[in-house]
C-alpha cells in the first residue's frame, strides 16, 4: 500500500490567496469552491470546505431529494462488508470514526438533529443457508480484525424480545451504528446558510441544475495534438454553467451529482464515469404505541438468500431496506415492497403491525468495482487537472462514507494528495488517462 | 315483500312552493336541501336533487376525501353477494342497475371521466378451501337467479393469459362491473358547480365541517313528555350548524357523512346510529407499458380464504384491495400492505413487476347488519319528522349504493316513500323509535 501522508489532524489553514479572487466581474464575488449536488455527499463537502474557511456555493434543484432521501442511514462498514472489498473496507472504517466529530460539528441551536445513534446492529440469519453465509462473512471479517459476537438465539432473543421464532443464527455488532440522513442533511443545509449569513455571504445554495463545466484554457490541449507532448498548457475548471446558461465561477468545482454527473457537458477529455443507477425500494413506518420500541439495535437479516433491515428511530418511526435492482424502473416495485414485508416479518413478526407510512425508490449510482469515484482527474500530460475535483459514484455507502469523502476533499483543496486513497480516483476506468501519481497537483 | 311503488321512471317535478323559500333572513337564500357529507354517496344525492330541479348545498371541509377516495369502484352485486344477505341485494341488484344511466348523466364537456366501464369480472380460487368456498358462494348466486359461469382454468387463462399456475376454479360474471370513484366524485362536483352557476346560483360547496342539526320546535318533544300523546308537535329539523357556529337553513337535511354522523349533534331523541369504522389498505398501481393490458376484466380471488381484487382502469393503473380490519388503525397496515401484495401475485403473478404508486387506508362505516342506514326517521309520534334524511353505514357498498341512494333521497324529497326500502330505515336500531310504516309523510 502506498504511504499514507498523515494529515488528519492538521488544519489546512488557508492562504489570504487561497479564499477570494478579485478579478472577478464587478458585484459577483468568486466562491472558493461550488460543489455541483446537494445530496448529503456534496453537502458535506460543502460544510468541511465552510469550515475550513473557504466560501462555498452549492447548486442542485431540489436537494437531498435523490438516493440520500431514500437513504437508511446504516453506518455499517462491519455488516456491510463484501468479499474482495477490503480497500473499501478502509475507506468506510475511516469514515465511520469520522462520524461522531461530523454530527457533533452540526449540532447547533435551531438545527435540525442528524439523529446519529451508537446503537449496536444485530445481525440475523433465517434458514440453514443463511447460517452458511454469515458465518463465512464472519470468517471475511475476523480476517479483517473486526469485532463480531456471535450470540446464541437466546441472547438475541433477550436483546431484542421481538426477534422471530424462525432464527438460524445471531451477531452482534457493535460498532455498525445509524444516522437519519433526512436529518443530517437539513442540518448540513441549516449550518451552511447559517455560516454563510454569519460570514456576510450570500446563502450558499443555488437552486438551478448545472449544465456543464466551465473551463480556462483547453480542456483537452495535449489530447487534441496527439504527439504534442505538454507544450500547450492544459487548460483548468473554472466555474459551472448552469441549465439556464449562466455562468458560475469558482475557484474549484466539485463533481458531486451522483449519477446526473454522467451527463455534465465538458467533462476532461477521455474522462468514463462508469456510473449506473441501482435502484432500491425502502419503507418508512410507525410503530404503534403498544410495540415501542420495537427494537433497540438495528436489526439486519438474511432471509433466504436476500437482505433486509429494519432500523430503528429514536421518533418511534423504522425504515425497512433496502432492494437492489439492476432494471430500468425508478418508480418503487410491487415486488420488492413485498420482498421487504415478507423477509422483516421473518425477522421480526410485529412488523406486520406497523402502520406504512413510505414507500420510497430511487437509484444509487453504482460503479464497476462498488467504490467511489473521488479524487481529481488527470489531463493528458498525466498531471491533474487544476479546478477539478470529482466526488460521485457512492453507490450503497453515500451516507457513511460522507464525512471522510468531506475529508478528503477538504485536502485535495488545500493541495493535499493523501495516496491512501488513490485507488479511487475517478479516472481508474478511463483507459486513455493515465495519472502521473505524483501527490500534490500545487 | 310490502309493495313497492312504482315510481322509477315517474319524474318527480317539484312544484313552485318545493324549490324556493322567500321567508328567509333577506340575502341568504335558503336551499331545498343541505346535504352533509361530501364523499360519493352525498355527491350523488345532491346531483340528482339539482336535477329534479332543488337547490342543493353540500357541507363537507374535504369532500370525497374519506372512504370515497379509497374505494375501488367495483359495481359487483353478484360476487359481493353475502349468504342472508338478500334484502341488500335487491339494493345493490337496483344500483347496479341505475350506474349506466347515472353515469351517463355525468358526461359533459370538460367534465372529468368517472371511469364507468362495463367489463366483465373474473372470479379465481387458489386453493381446494377456496374452491369450495367459491362453489358454495356459486349455489347462492344461482339460487338468487344471478347468472355466473364456471370456466375451465384453461378458458381462464385463455381470457386472460397473465393469470397465475396456482389456480383451482374460475368463474366469469359478465354483470358486474366498475366506475373509478375519484373520478366519479370529481365529475359530480364538476356538474353541481356547473348547473348551480348556469342557473345564477352560488356554488353549492360549504367547506365547513357540520357540527349538528338545526332544529324548528321541539326535536324530542314526544319523548320528553312519555304519554303526553301527539298533543304536543314534534320539532322539524329546518338546517345544518357548522362548526364555526355559522347556521345553514334548509328545507330538508340529508346526513351522509359517514362516520362522522355519530358525531353530529342534536340528532333525533332516540335515534341510535350503530356505526364502526371497519379499516381497509388498498393499493393503486401502475402497469409498465410491455405488461399492458394487465388483465382486461377485474380479478376477484379468495386466497386461502381471503378475499383480494385486481382492477384495471383504462389509464394503465390497477387498484389491488382490500382489506378489513376491526381494529383501530387509521393507518396503512404494513400487514395489510402485505397481505394484499402476496395474495394479488398468487392470482396474477406478473403484479410482482407493477410500480406501487399509493397505499392508501380508510374506515368504511359498518352497521350491525352491513346495509345502510337509508331514510327517513320517526319521531315518538311514529311519523317521520320533518325536514331529515339519514344516508350513512353503506359500508363496502358506497359507491355500488350511490345511484340507488340518491333515487330514493329524491324520491322522499318528494314525498314519496318506496315500501321496497324500508328494511333500510335508519331507526331500525333504536329500540325506542317505532315508525308507523304509514308510507308518505307529506
């Protein structure tokens, strides 16, 4: 693995040149950054860039309506864990331990609660196969060095009194815990007002969809003259058009509209964003009453073969998730409703007592390998694009890997290149670029 | 079976004194008749009112909002027939009959469809139990004269390609059919609106919740006095109070609010209304275009032993019901959202594949004997009191009832009482009202 520059704990200070531009035309002050997506990825990279002192715009039309308000909030890189994931298993462990600090920086009077809980997550197997397959998870993640209890179905049963009587086997989690990501992003777009009103900006949030990139320079010199070797200086990132034509301009811009990324005009030349939607159907209800709560921890299951979760929030409501679907309908399935009802009812029979409050769908945007696309881009010449930044392609972990995703980015804006990370890069599936790997684009 | 009189084809035209009353407070012109309850059944009782030529207003805060905006819509006299249940199939039999001619009265131009469509129904057992029970329903329809006919699975499947392999028994019933009640409340607003302006009168709709009644003299006046005899003259009801203590006179009060009729003050002394919401989910759906048409006729099933229907309207959506619970959840049962969405795929797989656009919940008003409460109500005197028309506890059958309600609304609007309806009285739980069964009370 390549070096790690340990920069975690170093604020990135910066430059009186670093926050502001003058030579802008009269009356409109350059932002520092505009982030293109109001989800809870871009929002949060907003907010870490605010903190950081830099004057950030945000443009979406309607956000946090896509994959982040369908969202269960599963911070649960344990559970969540794949076979052949293990360096997304770094990026998600780094982001869980962000967490905390990211909720507790949003927790403020009059500001929307994120509803972050550090409740365990208890996962259930349903029948023999079921059994078979968490406990070769559990091999994956002790391999790994992750902390999984196996309980017997008696002390699941303790736990949670509510748990089915057709259970094959028992983990507890603790660690894998919740936010409400409804919550969390209208306190992220409540702080990023409040912060800018305070600082005397305008409100951060533009609500146009963006267009395309807007460039100085060529975006595509060296590609256009094959041969040309890095002569012609490749050109930089910006601002943003927006769908109306007008121009923003900024001083970086941060790609982070999930799969509408795709579609930006003037995306680098030889760019692929392998970004497709994966839709998931999920389910908001109330419990009655007389059940509450229903469960303590959040309770992920396998249920012949298919996944289910039923998390718990503290206002007495659960989200019950999540499909994955690989066809073309965004609106929510019949079918994977009744998947979802059937296989929590397998798991927790008092399910069928909950009143449905939501049916919702939408498509995360998945990638090739089911890791992000964060980082910046190389141009021709190998070196990476001034301006630039792309933050997209989440797929199941938006929510969780926001705060080191903020991170992250936090650091390339202030001219850090963490090689940690850079098996994301967002041009790994562009095979006609190839990054120099030199760090620092400053 | 008392006589019945013959009337159906009588048109009742009011005579100049009936439609107009000048000794009303000078600028409030005093309708003929304040219907309470804005859902189909009070739609239709004030459209055919309007038609025979009244006044009419229509106090609801959110009309055809309740029950109303549920309902399936199926017109289905024959395979909702219910053992012991005959007397309200001679209702639901006359009703059914009246919809053509009740829907056609609606059509217009700019006027919003009501949906009326004569498609046949398809009626599926799944398992032996079910075929049983289907069998026996079949002996009742035939000894009621119904026609009903037994298909081979293979004829079934033949009419409708999409049905499921778990099929025991078909049978088709050509009579009975379907209107979409949403549309149809809306075309029956669109009318009352439309022929109250073009006669220079002001819109019928109060959006006001009614609080009770208003009354002329003395509302118990017999029951106060017991043995006082018929010296002393019963009070008639003369209006509507609303909740904001505004007072709506009228010539005549008809009450089809529902459930809510409970709850109106100053009801008749010993006028008992047995009312209980009866709770049902009902799902609306859509169709993707390659599954089009999904069926062509309506899908009625019993699976083991619960009922569930399949309907498909003209615009590519299918509305999957219902169920019925006893309890008290107003909510959407996720059981129940469950229930429906299992049971609808045994019958036709393929709704696996439909996108869930709506689940919805509402109270019917039940009654101890599951037919309304329909008519006129006597006072201690034995005659009916004056100047109030019960129209409630329809229960299942509101939208299939409305025509046949709304022709005897009319008909006791004009004096005249049908003996063939008298089982239906609203007193005929109040253990201290004896009508006289005098017939006409004008």
């Amino acid at each position: 693995m390549a070096p790690t520059m340990p920069r975690e704990n170093a604020p990135e200070t910066p430059t009186p040149g670093d926050t502001a531009e003058h030579d802008a035309p009269v009356g409109l002050p350059v932002p520092d950054v505009a982030v293109i997506g109001g989800g809870i990825v871009g929002l949060g990279i907003a907010w870490e860039a605010q903190c950081a002192g830099r004057s950030v715009v945000v443009i979406d039309p309607a956000p946090a309506t896509g994959a982040t308000f369908a969202a269960a909030g599963m911070l649960a890189p344990v559970s969540e864990l794949h076979y052949q994931e293990e360096d997304l298993l770094d990026l998600t462990l780094a982001s869980s331990a962000r967490w905390p600090g990211f909720a507790a920086s949003l927790v403020g009077p009059g500001v929307p609660g994120t509803g972050f809980r550090t409740t365990p997550t208890l996962v259930l197997g349903a029948d023999a196969g079921d059994r078979d397959a968490l406990a070769d998870l559990r091999e994956v993640q002790a391999q790994n060095g992750l902390d999984v209890e196996q309980l017997t179905i008696r002390a699941a049963r303790a736990a949670e009194p509510l748990v089915g009587p057709h259970i094959s086997c028992a983990y507890r989690i603790a660690s894998d815990h919740q936010v409400d990501p409804r919550g969390a992003a209208a306190a992220l777009r409540h702080r990023l007002s409040g912060v800018a009103a305070a600082r005397g900006d305008a409100d951060p949030f533009i609500a146009q969809a963006a267009a395309g990139l807007l460039w100085e320079g060529c975006p595509g010199a060296a590609a256009q003259h094959p041969g040309g070797g890095g002569a012609e200086r490749p050109g930089r990132v910006a601002g943003v058009v927006l769908g109306n034509g007008t121009e923003i301009r900024a001083r970086e811009v941060v790609v982070a509209n999930g799969l509408a990324a795709r579609s930006l005009r003037k995306l680098p030349e030889g760019l692929e964003l392998p970004l497709r939607p994966v839709h998931g159907d999920i389910l908001r209800l109330r419990v009655p009453e007389h059940l509450r709560p229903l469960t303590t921890a959040t309770i992920r299951g396998l249920v012949r073969g298919l996944p289910v979760y039923i998390v718990p929030r503290e206002d007495g409501t659960v989200v019950i998730g999540a499909t994955s679907r690989e066809d073309h309908n965004p609106g929510v399935s019949a079918g994977g409703v009744h998947q979802l009802l059937r296989d929590a009812q397998v798991l927790l029979p008092a399910v069928a007592e909950l009143e449905l409050l939501e049916s919702t769908a939408r498509a995360r945007p998945g990638t090739p390998d089911n890791a992000p696309l964060l980082g910046r881009v190389a141009a021709a010449s190998g070196k990476d694009i001034p301006g630039l930044i792309i933050a997209t392609g989440f797929f199941r972990h938006g929510v969780l890997l926001t705060p080191i995703a903020a991170h992250i980015v936090r650091q390339l804006l202030g001219g850090i290149t963490d090689l940690a990370w850079t098996n994301f890069r967002p041009d790994r599936f562009s095979p006609t670029i190839r990054p120099a790997h030199a760090g620092p684009t400053a």
